[in-house]
C-alpha cells in the first residue's frame, strides 16, 4: 500500500459491507480503494498474527492475496488488503471448479510450508476476479490455525460444490450417501468423490498431494466418452476409515451392495467395470505413450450419448469372483511394468537417445507396442511378459549412458581444444541432456558458449601487448577470464603481463624522480622515488636515489639559508641573520660557516641594541660616567671593519651626542631680590634679580628660601645642545603674617 496507517482515521469514506455486521469495512487509503476486516484476536494472539502477516508477504503465488498490514485500535484487531475488482462467487462449470480447487491447493501448500495456515477456508473468501482469475483471500492470522483445518475446510468447499449441500455435522456414512446420490444425477469421478471423503476425514491428505490427485481427475474427466460418465452414475463410495500413517488411504470402489440371491449379476457387473477400466486405461494412458491419437468424439455425442451396444458375451459362464480378482492382479502386475517403462521410455527420450541408440531404442519401444494388444485383450499375463521383454531392451539402452557420456565429454574436449565451439556446445549438451548434474559437462557448456568471444578477445590481448598497452591488455584479460577463468594461459598471462607492467611502473618511477631531483624538484622527485621504492621493494636503486636526494636537498637549503644570512649581515638585519643561521644548524649542526655567520651576527646584534638605546635615550651621556660608557663604546665600534649604511650612521649620530652631551649651555634664573637660591651641586647663589650660569646637559634642582616665607624648589632640565627657557624662583607665600 502507499502508506503503513497505524489509525482507522487514516482510512476515508469507511463503510460497512453489508451483511458483515460492522466487522468489514470498505474504505479509501492514498486514493485507493481498501478492505478493512475486524479479527476476534486477544491482545496477547497480535505479536503472532504480525510474524504470521509479514511471512504471508513473503509469499508469492497469484492465487494468494495477502493482507497489507494491521493496527491495533481501541482493544480491536484491524488488517487491511486492496480491493479487488468484480469478486464473485465461483463457477458452478465443474471442471472450472476442479481448476479453481487445484489451484487453491497449490496456493495452501506454499502458506503451509511457510508454517502457518490460513484459516478461513470456504466459499465467501474463494473470489473469483475478471482480471486475475481466482483469489484466496482474507486469512483469519490465528496462530491456533492449522493445515488440517485448511484441507477439511477445502473438503467441504468441494462437497458443497458437487452436492449443493452442507457437510456440517455429517459423518462419513452420510457423507458418502450424499455423494451416490448426486451421482445418480450428474456424472461424478469417483476418484473426485474419494478424495473428497479423504479430505473430509481425521486425517485429510497434504494440499500437494490433494493438487496432484486434483490435476489428475481434470485429465480423465477431459478424456472419458459418455459410457464412462455414465458408469460413475452406479458408483457408491464407502465412508474413509481413519489411517495409521498421515497419509489416508482411499477405500477401494466397490460396486452397491446385492441380495445374495444376485450373485451371478454382481460378478456380470464386476466384469464389466474390470472391461471399463480397461477402456479407459487403453483410451487415457496408451495413446500418450505409443499409440496414435484417438478420433475426437464429436460434442454432440457426448453431451447426448447414444446407448452403448451392449459387448458380445462369451459363450462361457460368467467369472467368478476369484477369477475376476485373479484378472485384477494380473492387470495391476502388467500396469506396473507397463509403468515403469513408459517412466523409461520418456526419460531416455529427454535424453536425446535418439541420437546414440536410434536402433536399439526403436526396437525396444516398438516390442513394447506390440503388448498393447494383449493388454486391451485383457491377455495381461501375456502382455506383462511383452512388457518385461521391452523392458529388459529399454534398460540395456539406459546401460549404455555412462559409456555415451564419456564419449560426449572426450568430443567436447577435442572440439574445444579445436576452437570449435558449436561442436563443443553440441557435445556438452548431449551429455548434460544424460546427466544434467555432471559437473564437467556443464563447465564445458559453459566454457564452449563464451568460446568465440574468449578466441576474439585473447587476440586483441596479444595485439594490446605487442603495442605496450599493457593496461589495455590486463583489461582485455580480465575480461577474459570473466567469461572462462579455465581459459589456457590465461592466469599465467596475467601473471607475465602483471609483471610487465609493474617493470614498465618502476621504469617510469626511476625516470621522474631522477629527473625532477637533478631538477631541484625536490618533492616531485620524492613522490616518484617512494612510488618505484613501493613496486620494488628489494630494490636497492631508489633508495640510494632518496639517500642522494636528501643530501642534495640538505646542500641545497643550506647554501639558500647561507644567502639569506648573508644577504641579512649586508643588510644589518641581525636578528634574521641569527634565525637563518639557526635553521642551518638544525640541518648540519656541525657548519662552520653557520657556527661563526652566527657568533658574529650576535656580536653586531648586541652592538646594534646598545648604540640604538643610547641614541633613544641621550640624557645617558649627561653623566661622566656614561659619556665614558658611550666614548668606549664609539672607539670598538669604530674597529669594525667595513661597517655597514646603519653603522656608520649610528657612530655619527652617538658622537654628536657625546660632544653635545659634553657642551655646557647658558642658563638664566631668575629671582625677587629677597629669596637666598641655592641650585644644588652647583653653587649657591644668594639673592637677586637675574643670573646666569653654564651647565652641562643635565637634571637640576633650584632651592629659594626667605624667612616668613614658604620655600620654593624648581627642578629643571638643560638639554643638549640648547639653552633652556628662563628659570624662575620666587618667595611670595607669607607663613607667619597669619599667626
């Protein structure tokens, strides 16, 4: 279905089929028309009815519609199937019954080896379809159900159908009688009417057996004339007494019961079912065997069949019942060999024996003919010895199949070897025709069908290769040995070929990576090596390739790290000078040229930082001391040889520095007249209006004092190389004016 619902409310336009008291619904789900069935399952039965419904899917047979799923919905147990056009009740025609009877029988025979069964055998769930013929429909999922059930209630679909009447509550004895009635009627098989007493008992046949012996019954009815029919009109059939195995037996057909007094009159009637049978065995089982078809009876003699002639009567006394049980063993002892002939017969036929024991089996099948008419003379004793002799000849034909097999397999091999592959498939087939399991005959069929194709495609290897497509050739082959992996030289081929090919792989490899490393290409060239390093392991040649590849690497990055350092010292850019000389002793820690590039870059590293932070700090030089630091670090400075632009530039700028540094400036201060100022580690100056000193570069502290007055201090600077401002100091907060 569309969908899996797990809700009545997912089924629109729900309607209740009449007359099904609410426990069938017709409804709509996606668009399509469904049938919803009610089951009486407990909650605690819903587990094995799910098991029981999902294998019923699993089953395929067009008689059989399984349900499409169930819910479970306020304590009620719900499946669901589609809605199948135009159901109706089945044909009253009885051999379309005995059809529809057959096929249900096949059907239940699949549900009962999936091991279940379905439940609800009778007439309102055997539909019949315009499109699809008949439908067994709607199984109850009772886990209690059994196959049993399922072939009594077949029983009593069929007694139904031949008798117009219900089975229910009828024992055997009754059942019988209805049947003997309803012959009286209408023509009834009486193996029809047996089987149907078989189903109907304890111990009912399986739904396979009940098919075959249903197919079998459709054939004699389709075959017997009109005196046959009317010979079933007098048969009765005894009520089936229960079996000791699980297979029943059907009581044999015994003719009605007579007053002892008619004796001679039961043996006439013994008689003349034993000619009957007769009859029917030599019109229904001969001609399929040996003789030619019979003349169709017209239809209109055997829907108004004209009285028989009665047989012309021996002369003799009537046989008695010893003699007619006599004449039935001999019958059943001939039909028996008979039997197992035609079995032969057939099978050597299917065997294509025509084609290596024509003589033999044409004399053999031709003394067969000839006890057909002892048989129909009812000479069986004479007829089974015919029979026996046939049969002798028929076996000794057979005897000859293991020789004939062996000479097929030796022809195919040959026509093989050959390139013959319709002789090849000709021979394997004959062959497989005598012994379809011989597994050499059926590999050779199999080889001999690709034959061609195989010879076309190991020429276009051999042309691949030839040319050194070798991809093209392995694929050609593996082509090959998918249609006959038996094909001659075809594995070792594959093997040469593999192996050239890997030779071709390493070549190549070598060949790249050699020339990529003599390129600088260093990864390309590692790529390549690894590459032929993995096709041939033991090959010492691209690992001394990698070895070579990493030193020329190794060179080749140092020598580059060595110009970058050098090109870093020129451009007194000391820090990536050290971290490129770095990067070269983790390569080679034992470089000279790195181990003294870096002592010397650090050096000028060093030099470097102390003359940038003098010259970012000149107020260093303003002390004795550290214009003596500056003048010792100017003269080892000045010893470098070949100092670079940013050297040279630095001692130019460090010596002004000094030398100004070194320069007293002009510093005036300026008073009230009436303050005492004293500039601190210089001179005390006294009182006045104006006065002016030389300092050198420097921090200073200027002190005014005066007495009720608040002292003043002013630190000032005097920078390098120019005279500051005017420096003021001033006693003008009175202290004691307040006391």
């Amino acid at each position: 279905m569309p969908t899996d619902p797990t809700t009545l409310e997912q089924f629109s336009d729900r309607q209740p089929l009449p007359g099904a008291s609410g426990n069938i619904l017709l409804a709509t789900l996606d668009g399509a028309p469904v049938r919803l069935r009610r089951l009486p399952l407990a909650p605690d039965s819903v587990s094995a009815a799910r098991q029981q419904l999902a294998a019923a899917a699993g089953i395929s047979h067009p008689a059989i519609v399984p349900d499409s799923g169930l819910l479970v919905q306020d304590g009620q147990v719900w499946v669901w199937r589609p809605e199948l056009e135009g159901e109706a009740p089945v044909s009253d025609e009885q051999e379309q019954r005995l059809a529809f009877a057959q096929r249900t029988c096949e059907a239940l025979g699949l549900i009962h080896r999936a091991g279940f069964a379905h439940g609800a055998v009778d007439g309102t769930h055997l539909v019949m379809t315009p499109a699809d013929g008949l439908k067994l429909v709607d199984p109850t999922l009772d886990a209690a159900a059994t196959p049993t059930q399922d072939m009594q209630a077949l029983g009593r679909v069929l007694f139904e159908w031949e008798t117009g009447q219900s089975a229910s509550n009828l024992e055997q004895p009754e059942l019988a009688a209805a049947l003997t009635r309803q012959a009286a009627q209408r023509p009834l098989p009486p193996r029809l009417a047996r089987l149907i007493l078989r189903l109907l008992s304890e111990e009912p046949p399986a739904a396979t057996l009940a098919a075959e012996d249903l197919e079998d019954i459709r054939l004699s009815l389709a075959r017997a004339d009109a005196q046959v029919k009317a010979h079933w009109q007098t048969e009765s059939y005894e009520p089936v007494k229960a079996a000791k195995s699980s297979t029943p037996s059907i009581s044999p057909v015994q003719p009605a019961a007579q007053p002892q007094s008619k004796a001679p009159a039961f043996i006439a009637t013994a008689a003349a079912c034993v000619l009957l049978l007769a009859i029917v065995f030599v019109v229904g089982v001969l001609p399929d065997r040996v003789a030619p078809e019979p003349e169709p009876v017209a239809e209109t003699e055997v829907a108004e069949p004209e009285p028989a002639a009665p047989e012309p009567q021996p002369a003799a006394a009537p046989l008695s019942q010893a003699d007619l049980e006599r004449l039935l063993r001999q019958r059943e002892s001939a039909q028996a060999v008979l039997d197992e002939l035609i079995n032969l017969q057939l099978e050597l036929e299917e065997q294509r024996v025509l084609r290596w024991a024509e003589r033999r089996f044409t004399q053999a099948r031709d003394l067969a003919a000839s006890g057909d008419e002892p048989f129909r003379e009812q000479k069986f004793e004479l007829a089974e010895a015919t029979y026996r002799d046939a049969l002798k000849e028929m076996n000794a034909v057979a005897a000859l199949r293991p020789i004939i097999v062996a000479e097929a397999l030796e022809r195919g091999r040959f026509a093989f070897d050959q390139g013959n592959a319709a002789e090849a498939d000709d021979a394997y087939s004959l062959a497989l025709a005598i012994d379809p399991e011989n597994e050499q005959a059926k590999t050779g069929k199999a080889r001999a069908e690709t034959l061609d194709q195989v010879k076309a495609l190991m020429a276009d290897v051999t042309a691949a290769r030839d040319e050194l497509r070798l991809n093209d050739a392995l694929s050609l082959l593996d082509q090959v040995l998918a249609l006959d992996p038996l094909t001659e030289d075809a594995a070792a081929l594959k093997g040469e070929l593999q192996t050239e090919l890997a030779d071709a792989r390493f070549r190549n490899a070598m060949s790249d990576g050699l020339a990529a490393l003599s390129e600088g290409r260093w990864q390309e060239a590692r790529t390549a090596l690894n590459r032929a390093a993995k096709l041939e392991p033991g090959n010492r040649a691209p690992k001394d390739a990698l070895i070579e590849l990493e030193r020329r690497q190794r060179d080749a990055l140092v020598a580059r790290d060595i110009g970058k350092a050098r090109t870093a010292q020129e451009q007194e850019r000391w820090e990536a000078a050290i971290n490129h000389f770095d990067d070269i002793l983790k390569r080679d820690p034992n470089s000279r040229v790195a181990q003294e590039g870096r002592a010397q870059a650090v050096e000028r590293q060093d030099l470097d930082q102390r003359l940038t932070t003098l010259l970012r700090d000149p107020a260093q030089l303003w002390s004795n001391q550290g214009r003596s630091t500056a003048r010792s670090l100017l003269y080892d400075a000045r010893a470098i040889e070949q100092p670079g632009p940013r050297l040279r530039d630095q001692l130019v700028r460090l010596d002004q520095q000094i030398d100004l540094a070194a320069r007293p400036q002009p510093v005036t201060l300026v008073s009230d007249n009436a303050c005492n100022v004293i500039v601190y580690k210089v001179a005390r100056l006294g009182q006045f209006d104006r006065h002016q000193l030389e300092l050198l570069p420097g921090r200073y502290t200027a002190v005014g004092t005066r007495d009720g007055y608040r002292d003043v201090r002013v630190e000032f600077m005097v920078p390098a190389g120019q005279a500051p401002q005017p420096v003021s100091l001033r006693c003008e907060e009175q202290v004691l004016a307040r006391g």
